[in-house]
C-alpha cells in the first residue's frame, strides 16, 4: 500500500508533545507538509518541530476553546503551508475529577474547560479548515458530473476508548469524547459530496511521556494487563492508523470510528 501523499498541508492540534508529536513525525516522514499546533509548550513543539522530516514545516499557536483563537491558528496554518488539506484533531485535556470526591465548584469548572477544549475546539477547527477545503475546489466534479475518488481533503478525530467504556475517574473526558467521535460522524456525512473524508480513531492506553508515572509505578502491570498482549500501545501504532484515514485509498472508511485498543474492549 503506498500512502505517499505527495505533500499535503496538515495541521495537527495538540503537537507539542506525545501522540500529536509522533502523528506530526509521521505525515512529514511521508512526504507532507505539517503546521505543528501548540497551546502553551513552546519549547516542546520547537523540539517537535525539529525532529519532522523535510521542509516547509511551520508553528502555530492559540488556544482552540476561543472561536476567534481557533480562526487565528487556522489562517496561521493556512498561510504558513499554503492551504489546509488534512487537519488532525488531537488536541485535548483530560484531568481527573471522580464525582463522588470532586466538590462541585471544581466538577463544574473541570466539565467546561473538557467541553470547551475537547469538543468546540475540534468543532471549531473542523469547521475552519472544511471551508476553507472547499473554496479550494477539493473534490469537485468533472466534466461527467462524478466526482473522482479520493478527495484530498481529510479530518481525523482522536477519540477514546473511554466513550465506549465510561471513564469513572474522568466522566468529563469521557463524554466529550463520545461527542467527538458523533460530531465525526455527522460531517463525515455533511462534507462527503464535497469530497472530504471524516473518521475518528479510538485509542486503549498507549504510552507517552505524561503517562509514564503510572507505567513505572504501581499500577502499570494492571493497565498492561487490560489487553492480552500484556502491553499498551506505542504513540507511532496510532499515528499510523491516523495516516492510513487520512490516505487517499482511505476515503470509504469515511465515518467510521476505528478502536485501536489491543482487544482491551470489545464493543458490538
């Protein structure tokens, strides 16, 4: 399968670090051009920034939960790479606060900042960059009326297995997540006629620099466990699940929510 992609201008949220770091290192490892999103980790997206393949790359920074911040990275991305064709919904938070010993001040600033974050951002930049995908005459049909297959323009979504699972620790994260993925689902039938392809990937546990406490320490066996490969995932297996939807032979998987779990959970 070739999924070289002939330099395609992607915008990753989130690139700063862990999974959006290793989703950034893929695309420009196959030949794409990638404005790499951070929020406030400057210094880390510079060493992401560093580390991509080729030339052309660029920074952008804004805070996704301000619709006017969110446009500012989108005409920062747009400019810097010459157009949008792939964006990468990456960008997130997920911080803990259990119900039963949250008091509810924090449960309910903790539930607008996920809300805020997790879901309008990515509507938000989804937004943005499918217009602007679609003034750039993605997808459009020839002469015979029928619109060739594998339209360049792609968003992916990074959901969660805890949509499916329910995240007792994080219900706020959780539900967002489950959000995401049906805010995937709804364009991905809304822009399909404009040739744009929309699908969301659910990742288990995979492991990055935040999370690497709990993989040392006492709980790490446990969360190994949760899948019968005794391990959990590497950010560069996600990102090439990433790579494969947002590939021109991936356009029929358009809408679908791919679980990339090690079997951790099953759901029918």
């Amino acid at each position: 399968m070739n999924l070289l992609t002939n330099g395609r201008s992607v915008l990753v949220s989130g690139a700063s670090r862990g999974l959006g770091r290793a989703v950034a290192r893929t695309f420009a490892a196959h030949g794409d051009r990638v404005a790499v999103h951070y929020g406030s980790r400057a210094e880390e997206a510079r060493e992401t920034l560093g580390s991509l393949e080729g030339t052309g790359h660029a920074l952008v920074c804004g805070d996704l939960s301000d619709p006017a911040g969110a446009a500012r990275v989108a005409d920062a991305a747009a400019e810097a790479l010459g157009g949008i064709d792939v964006l990468v919904n990456n960008a997130a938070v997920n911080l803990p606060h259990p119900p039963a010993t949250t008091p509810y001040e924090e449960w309910a600033e903790l539930w607008q900042r996920h809300v805020s974050v997790n879901l309008l951002g990515t509507a938000y930049l989804s937004h943005l960059a499918a217009r602007r995908m679609i003034d750039a005459g993605n997808g459009e049909r020839g002469e015979t009326g029928v619109r060739p297959a594998g339209g360049r323009g792609r968003i992916i979504n990074i959901g969660s297995r805890g949509a499916f699972r329910g995240e007792p620790d994080h219900p706020a994260y959780g539900a967002t997540k489950a959000a995401v993925h049906a805010l995937g689902q709804s364009l991905a039938v809304a822009l399909a006629p404009h040739g744009i392809g929309v699908a969301s990937v659910a990742p288990g546990f995979f492991a990055t620099e935040r999370v690497a406490p709990r993989l040392e320490g006492p709980e790490g066996e446990a969360i190994r466990s949760q899948s019968p490969f005794g391990r959990v995932a590497t950010p560069e297996e996600i990102a090439a699940a990433v790579l494969w939807l947002a590939s021109p032979e991936a356009e029929w998987a358009s809408g679908t929510v791919l679980d990339l779990n090690g079997a951790s959970y099953l759901r029918t």
